[in-house]
C-alpha cells in the first residue's frame, strides 16, 4: 500500500499563478523509494474524461515530459513535486475539476501515488 503523507489530496489554486504540489509517499510506514521513477500527472472536468482530454497535463523527463513540470525531488525519501505555471490555468473556468498522480517505479510497478481527488481553481482578485 502507497500512502501520500506531507501532502492534502485536495489542491486548491488561484488563476493564473505558480503552485507546487508536493507528495511524500510512503509504504509500510517508510519512505516508499522513487528514484528514477516516472511521474504523470492529470487534471480533468470529469474523472471518465480520456487522458488526451486532460486539460492540464504533467511528466517527468523519465516519463517523457521535463523536470520542470514533475521532478523527483528525493528519490531515497519518496519525495516527488508537480509545477503548476500561470499558463497552465490561465484558459480554464474557475471551479472544480478532478486529478490524480501515477508513478511507475524502476522496478516497474505502477502505482497511484494520489488517489483522483478536488482540483479547484479559483479567481484572483488582483488580476496582474
């Protein structure tokens, strides 16, 4: 069993604004080895929405993306950080959506690192 700790499975962001999200897992009460593993990240208007309709998307390097969208941050201790950009919001409606985060490990197993949880995104009231 992956266990996300260090981290609320309900993100909430405000539009068009920077945002890290950060999870530490764990399994059996240690930190859960993650080095090298891959990182995908999805956020939907509704949970049976095929991934190509995601309409914010993330991976690692490992997983085909870039380090400065999902990056293992500390292999040893389980800890892995997903980069939200003002871009990344900047077209969507306020309100609620759904994600999760998969991780493929080296040994490899996939694993769902966080479970589909709240995505909300809010209006700013400074608009610059």
């Amino acid at each position: 069993m992956v266990d996300c700790t260090a981290c609320n499975s309900e993100v909430e962001i405000v539009k068009k604004r920077n945002k890290t999200i950060k999870v530490t897992l764990v399994a059996d009460g240690s930190p859960l080895p993650i080095t090298g593993a891959k990182i995908w990240f999805s956020v939907k208007e509704e949970l049976t929405d095929p991934d190509s309709d995601a309409v914010i998307t993330k991976r690692n390097a490992a997983a085909g993306g870039a380090d400065t969208q999902a990056n293992v941050m500390d292999g040893a201790g389980g800890i892995l950080e997903i980069y939200i950009d003002p871009d990344d919001t900047e077209g969507l409606d306020a309100g609620d959506y759904w994600y999760d985060v998969v991780i493929e490990t080296t040994a490899p197993r996939k694993l769902q690192a966080v479970e589909p949880s709240r995505f909300s995104i809010r209006e700013p009231v400074t608009l610059t």
